[in-house]
C-alpha cells in the first residue's frame, strides 16, 4: 500500500508537530499574512473571551467612576480694569518690589510697567490673584491645610493652585475665576472670598497722586486741628480771664462813654458854679448837683482806669470790663492770639476743602474690581467624566484583550526552532527561575509564577507535548 507523499512522516526521537497542532494550523489562518479577513476571523474565534473581558471592564470602570470624590467647580467673571488706573496700580507694585526687596506682589511690576503703550491689562489682576498674599489669606480663611492635610504652607499653596483655574480671554480681557471643591457651597465662598482680597490689595496697593496727596492731607489736618484746638482755648482762657470779648468795639465804645460821661460832668459843674452864685452850699439843689458831679467823676475813673497801676483801687476791681488804661495792654495779645486762632481756622478750612476733593479724586484714579458674573453654587459636578471614564476603560480593556489574543496566537504559530523564541522561552525560563527562589520566603510569590506558566508555554510543555 502506498501512502500519500503529502502526508507527515513522524521520524523516530524527532521533533514534530503534535496532532492537535496540525488542526490548530490547519484550522487557523496564519497571521503573519496580514490579510484583514484573517484577523476578523481570530477576532470571531475568541469572541467569547472578549465579551466577557470588555464585560468585566465595564463593571469594573464604573465601579472605579463612581468611587472617585466628585468636584464642584464655581466660577466668577471680572470685567477689566479701567484705562487710567492701571498706572497707579503698577507703580504701587514696582515701589513694592524695590523698598521690601522683592515679594510675592513685587516681582509682577516688571512685567506689567513694561507694557506697550501703558494699555490696560488683566494680568495685573491675575498676578495679584496668583500672588502669595491673596493664597495665604484664603488658607487661612478656610483652613485649608486641615482640608487638604497639609502640615506646610508651601504645600497647602500648591493645592489652591491645583484647585484654582484663572485666566483671560484675550479679546475681550475678561478673567474669569474657576474655583473646584468637594463642597459647592465652600467652592462658591472661595471664589467670593477671590474677588474680595483681589478688591482689597487693589484698595491698598494704589499708589497714585491722589491717593499720596489725600493720605499727606489726612496727616496734615491731624496736626492742624490739634493747634487750632490749642489756639482756640488759649484764646477763651485769656478773653474769659480779662473779659476781652472784642478790644477794638470795646475801645470804641469805652471811649465813646467816657466822653459822654466827660460832656455831662462839664454841664453838671456849670450848673454848680450857677447854683453857687445864688445858693449855699447846703442848699439842696447844690448838694443834688454836687453829688451827680462825683458820680460822674467816679464812673469816668472807672473807665479811664484810674489806681490799676497800683492796684489799691476797688472800684477797678468792681468793674466787669477793662478799663480805657488797660485796653491798650490787652490788645497786642488779644489781637496775637485771635490772629493765630482764625489763622488756624482759615488752614483747616482749606485743607479740609483740598481733602475732600482728593477723596473723590482717588476714588476715580483706584481700579475697583468691577464683578460681571458673582460665584455661583454649581449644581453639577464637574469631575469625574463617569461616562468618559467607563467608555475609556472597557475600550482600553478590549483592546489589550485583542493584542493578547494577537500576540498569543502569533506565540503558538511560531516554530519551536526560531532563535526568536527560544530566546524568550530562555528569559522567561531565568525569570521563573529568580521568582521561585524567592517564592521560598514566602507563599506569595508563587502567584506570580503561577501566571506565567498559565500564559506563557515554556520549552518543557512543549517537550511533553511532542513526547
């Protein structure tokens, strides 16, 4: 009987393709060919084996979706900040930066002095928002190094900027403040608390004429109300102890009574010296006359001042004004000390105009930070893409599935003798090698080994499998 020559002659202690072999390469198209309907066709065969894989990624990525914290991100808009405040502001920053040596605020005023045409910007509001001062303050605020278990500083900044998103639309220079949070409410409160310190520093920082020329006239009028004060009392105490109310109108009107009362004692003695050339002196009308004389000659002693040089005069005393002799010496102080007192006055008054009119120049000069859109509480989580993330991980998942089925079949096609493959059956033979030696310390490792024979054939089940 003769045989087919076509059919294998297995040649004793040879090496040959088992049985189940020749159907496995009969039955399989080889893959090396690179022909599409042969890879479909590898993909069909395990089809089972990738359902049920891309099933358990499935699960296993929205098990994963749904573990990870959820984040609220809320977000505030800043229109940009006028045209003529912009200057003030800068030149604050570069004074910073030069009298303290340089700081978290100072190192921006470079950049932003160097702008072409001095246009307005919204970058001097980003690097305030950016800046040490501004993060330092929300930190603190919202005990932040508790919330992200931070023991330094440094380390609770870094997770506020990884939190925080600030940028600008070049267009229109709106900034717009992203803040994300595990809570929406807090994540709303952070970004409030952003336009508030941002609002704050711009107040403090700006450094423009009218704001030096309001702050030199607050300290100005400090000193001068104290020495109007001064004067003022200095002024009553004299006026009240001499009863100088006004020297010149009571010169004035001193004088005008003494020549009164000198114009009625002249009539009263001409009478006398009638009355006389007719009367006695006892006469009635003599003594009448003679007693209206003597008064009139004490009231003008009173007012001229008569005996205030040596001070034995009681009727001086009586008086409750100064006499004619004393207005003289009260004037030049009198006239000193109401001189200093409306001097004063006249200087408050001005200094008072000059810093009103520096408030309301400064409130036009200072850039306010003017809020477009307030922080709002989000409703929706931001992150994690739960979809993304599931989609991704069971594609991910079939597709290492079908690059396996791949490469194994490509493994089990591969002849025993290719160099290629003895080579890696020789590593992967010094790899279980390593791992079993350790696997003595422990049960553990065995696992490990356990794997690699159930995925990778080595020399010796292939060895078996020709015997």
């Amino acid at each position: 009987m003769s045989y087919p020559s076509a059919a294998p002659v297995r040649q004793p202690g040879g090496r040959g393709l088992p049985d189940t072999d020749i159907r496995r390469t009969a039955a399989q198209p080889q893959i090396s060919e690179g022909r599409p309907l042969a890879s479909l066709w590898l993909i069909w065969a395990h089809r089972q084996f990738l359902f049920r894989l891309a099933l358990y990624a499935l699960v296993a990525s929205t098990v994963v979706a749904f573990l990870i914290p959820v984040r609220y991100e809320s977000t505030a808009r800043l229109m940009p900040p006028d045209n003529q405040s912009t200057s003030g502001l800068a030149t604050a920053l570069a004074a910073m930066s030069g009298g303290s040596g340089g700081g978290a605020l100072g190192g921006i005023a470079g950049d932003f002095l160097g702008l072409t045409g001095g246009k307005n910007t919204s970058e001097i509001f980003v690097g305030i928002l950016g800046s040490r001062t501004v993060q330092d303050k929300l930190i603190q605020q919202f005990e932040l190094q508790k919330l992200y278990h931070d023991r330094r500083m440094a380390d609770a900044r870094k997770d506020l900027g990884d939190h925080t998103s600030i940028s600008i639309d070049r267009k229109s220079q709106i900034i717009t403040i992203g803040v994300t949070d595990h809570d929406p409410k807090r994540a709303a409160a952070m970004g409030q608390a952003y336009v508030e310190q941002l609002n704050r520093l711009v107040a403090e920082l700006s450094t423009s004429s009218a704001r030096r020329e309001r702050m030199f006239l607050a300290e100005r009028l400090q000193g001068v109300n104290k020495d109007l004060e001064a004067a003022e009392k200095e002024f009553s105490q004299f006026s009240s102890k001499n009863t100088a109310i006004d020297i010149k109108e009571q010169g004035k009107a001193m004088v005008e009574a003494a020549a009164t009362l000198q114009g009625e004692l002249i009539a009263a003695q001409s009478e006398l010296q009638g009355l006389r050339q007719i009367y006695t002196n006892n006469n009635v009308r003599v003594r009448s006359v003679q007693a209206r004389i003597d008064e009139l000659k004490n009231q003008l002693e009173k007012i001229g001042g008569k005996g205030d040089e040596t001070g034995t005069s009681s009727q001086a005393s009586d008086s409750i004004y100064p006499s004619i002799r004393k207005l003289p010496l009260l004037a030049v102080p009198y006239a000193d000390l109401y001189r200093r007192t409306k001097v004063q006055e006249a200087v408050f008054e001005t200094l008072t105009k000059e810093y009103e009119l520096a408030k309301v120049q400064e409130a036009k000069e200072i850039p306010t930070v003017k809020v477009l859109d307030l922080p709002n509480i989000p409703d929706k989580h931001s992150f994690p893409p739960r979809l993304l993330i599931i989609l991704l991980g069971s594609a991910l998942a079939l597709g290492m599935g079908t690059g396996w089925v791949f490469a194994k079949t490509t493994w089990d096609t591969t002849d025993c003798t290719d160099p290629r493959k003895i080579f890696a059956q020789e590593v992967l033979a010094t790899m279980r090698a390593n791992v079993r030696k350790l696997g003595k310390n422990g049960s553990g490792r065995l696992s490990f080994e356990d794997s690699v024979k159930r995925w990778v054939p080595s020399q010796r089940d292939d060895d078996a499998a020709l015997k």
